[in-house]
C-alpha cells in the first residue's frame, strides 16, 4: 500500500507578527484582561460543594418499596451486565407475594467499578441507582467493597412494579402486570 505524505507548510505571517514586539503586547492585553475581569472557576471544596448535574453517575443506592424494604429481588441480571464483576449477590428465598427471592449478601466493589451504569440499566425492577454521592475513601481495601446496608437508602422509594418481575422476565413478556389475578390468569394461559 503506497503511503500518503501529507506536507503542512507554515502559516504566512503578515508584517506585523514579522516583527514580534507587536504579537508580545497583544498577548500582554489579553493576559491584562484576564486579571481585570477575574471570575474563579474553582470552588473551596469541601467546604463549598458544586452542584452536580441531575443525570450524574455517582456512588449506588437501592431504592425501598412502600414498605421501606429492599426492592432488590436478587435476580443478578445487574451482576451479570457488570463488565468489571464488581458486583456479587447471594440470593436467599423470599417468602412475600410473588417475590421469589431477596439478596441476603449483596456487595459492590467499588475498588473494580467504573460507574458505567450497565447495572442500572440491567435492573428489571428499578431496584438499583445511581445516586449524588462522589465521595469514596477508605484507609483500606475493604472499606471500598460496600454491602446493602451500607447503600440501601429508605428515603429514596420507587414505585415500579416489582412483585411479578421476575416471573415476566422468565417468560419473556413484555406488560409487566401488578395484580394476584393478573399474574393468575397469565399462568393459566402458559404451559408453565
Ligand atoms: S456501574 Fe458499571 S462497573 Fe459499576 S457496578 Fe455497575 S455495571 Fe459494574
Ligand atoms: S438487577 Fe435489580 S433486582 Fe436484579 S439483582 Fe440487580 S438490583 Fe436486584
């Protein structure tokens, strides 16, 4: 494959930028300028926090349900889209109405997170979010890996539905229905 040579010449530069001392105090104003009109752009963080936009991927919260419960159903389908395998749930059985099961460990290792989102996206029940949150310290290794207690956050509620997700997820159905006798008749109807 022949190889293209691309030549870039020089700017033409007129009389006056030929002469230098003339482009030295046009630079000078401009700096003048600057200081006169000063405006800070930075802020004396922490003790001023800047305004975060309203769409920003901050640290996780699980949102609660009416009855200021955990929403998370434990299906790992947010494990699963991780691309960094910082999340890891244990599942456990759930004994409320058509919720099959619940995490009884879930973490999220904030030392592999990229904060890309794929989790929240992946959540079929509006049981994971990005909050405001930007501040992550820890003296050690550990303290980066946060458990459901640590971001559970019962103030934040969520009204979408949740009980049959997990039963219209397996059977791939698109209307998620809220209802004992919704779900009822939609059984009825399956071969399952
Ligand atoms: S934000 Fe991205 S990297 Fe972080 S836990 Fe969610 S999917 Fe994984
Ligand atoms: S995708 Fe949502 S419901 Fe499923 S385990 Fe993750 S947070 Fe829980």
């Amino acid at each position: 494959m022949a190889i293209t040579v691309k030549v870039i010449k020089p700017p033409k530069l007129t009389l006056l930028e030929r002469l230098y001392i003339p482009e030295i105090l046009r630079g000078m104003f401009i700096t003048l300028k600057h200081l006169i009109r000063y405006r800070p752009i930075t802020i004396q963080y922490p003790e001023e926090v800047k305004e975060l936009p309203p769409r920003y991927r901050g640290l996780h919260i699980l949102p609660a349900d009416d009855e200021g419960k955990i929403r998370c159903i434990a299906c790992k389908l947010c494990e699963v889209a991780c691309p960094t395998q910082a999340i890891s749930i244990v599942a456990m059985a759930a004994d409320e109405y058509a919720v099959e099961r619940s995490p009884s460990i879930y973490n999220i290792d904030f030392m592999r997170c990229v904060f890309c989102g794929f989790c929240v996206e992946a959540c079929p029940c509006d049981a994971l979010r990005m909050g405001m949150k930007h501040e992550l310290s820890s003296y050690n290794r550990a303290g980066l890996v946060h458990t459901k207690e640590v971001f559970f956050d019962p103030n934040v509620k969520s009204d979408a539905p949740r009980n049959n997700a997990n039963f219209l997820y397996s059977h791939s159905i698109g209307d998620v229905l809220d209802t004992p006798e919704d779900i009822a008749s939609l059984e009825s109807e399956s071969e399952y």
